[in-house]
C-alpha cells in the first residue's frame, strides 16, 4: 500500500499471501512536523489488532507497562514494553 493523510506519505509492505505481516516506512521528520507530540524517537515494531481497547485493557490487566490510546487520523494506536523494556507499537487501523 501507497497511503497518504495531507502531507504525511507511508508506504506498507507485505508478503503477496499476508495481510498480517507488514513492514511501514516513513518519513519519521514528517510525522514529527505533523503531529509534534508523536514519539517518533523509538525503534520499534508494529502490531495490529481488530480490538484495541480490548486488548489495552487485557495487557494492562496482566500487569504489561501501556500507555494511553492515541487516536490519529489513520489508526488507534498504544506503545507497550515486553519483560526485557523493548518497546512495541500496537494499532488499529481504520479503513
């Protein structure tokens, strides 16, 4: 996928046979003039799922450190961190 939301450009990529497994490239300067509260300093990876609430709340139940929801033009989204402080991105993509 080649998308755009006003001056932001992000391009999907993905084996022919998965809708699962992606790999997002942007321009993370971009996102920052954007959107200056988006934390574009980390290195991450990013996961999607089709009930993010849910899932916010049961991670957050088991004890997993998760920020708050954001909401952007393109998506839901939190960060979370696994048990050795690697930090994940989990959204939800709205179509």
């Amino acid at each position: 996928m080649d998308e755009t939301e006003g001056a932001l450009r992000w391009i999907e990529v993905a084996p022919k046979e998965s809708e699962w497994v992606t790999i997002v490239l942007y321009d993370k300067n971009l996102m920052k003039s954007q959107y200056p509260t988006a934390n574009t300093d980390y290195k991450t990876v990013i996961l999607s799922t089709e009930d993010l609430e849910n899932a916010h709340k049961e991670m957050k139940s088991k004890g997993v450190e998760v920020t708050d929801i954001v909401t952007m033009p393109y998506a839901k989204l939190f960060t979370f961190k696994d048990q050795d402080n690697n930090e994940y991105l989990l959204r939800e993509d709205k179509f």
